[in-house]
C-alpha cells in the first residue's frame, strides 16, 4: 500500500565564516577531529560528498535568527560525537577536507571543549 505524507520543510542552517585559511601547527594531533564535527557550508552539503548530521541551533543562535534551523555537520561519530571521518586517528578526507576543517585553529579558543587542550599544548592562545 502506497501512503501519501506531507512534506515538512525545515529551514536547515549551514555555516561558513570569513576567517582564513589556518596554520595550524598541528603535527599528528587530531583532538578537533575527535572531538568536534565540522559544520558544512550550503556548497559542501548540496556536493553529497559528505555524510551529515543536523545538530540543533543553541538558543543564542535561534534568537539572533528566528528562521535559524538544525545546523548541518558532518555525521558525528556516535561514540565520541567527534568527526566520522576520523579513522584510526587519520582524516580519511584529508585533501578534500571541508571549509570549517581548514580555518579551524584551537589556539583561538573558539569552542569551549579544546580551550585548556590548546593551552596545554601550545602554551598561551591566541
């Protein structure tokens, strides 16, 4: 039996700043990666080549923007709520890595999880 549903439209919110490309001297440290999912533009969601996620806007963010709906990341790894695309401590996507990857840096304190991590391992942030 075929079943007719309505479509539900939500407004689904991707992200991309003007922040530069990062250079980041990370070495072989991954802790964004496992830790963090990165958010995907409306460029990268619409490519297909990565496999999403939607996390719910913060009440901050839905008050500055009343249309502001779930936020689009790449799919979060189930355990850890960090990347999926972190195997065995590699990006498996490395040179095709989202925009949000490359202008991430942990030394600006950007998101509250990675603050001490990044003071721990490079000393004062920027």
């Amino acid at each position: 039996m075929i079943r007719k549903y309505d479509i539900i439209n939500i407004n689904l919110t991707s992200i991309s700043h003007d922040v530069g490309i990062a250079d980041v001297p990370c070495g072989t440290c991954a802790r964004c990666c496992e830790t963090l999912a990165p958010y995907l533009t409306k460029e990268e969601v619409s490519s297909g080549k990565y496999p999403i996620s939607l996390t719910m806007a913060t009440v901050d963010d839905r008050l500055q923007n009343r249309d502001c709906g779930p936020i689009v990341t790449v799919y979060k790894n189930p355990i850890t709520g960090g990347c999926s695309l972190l195997v065995n401590g590699l990006c498996t996507v490395y040179d095709d890595r989202p925009q949000a990857c490359r202008q991430f840096d942990c030394r600006k304190g950007h998101h509250p999880k990675l603050v001490e991590f990044a003071k721990e391992k490079f000393g004062e942030t920027l």
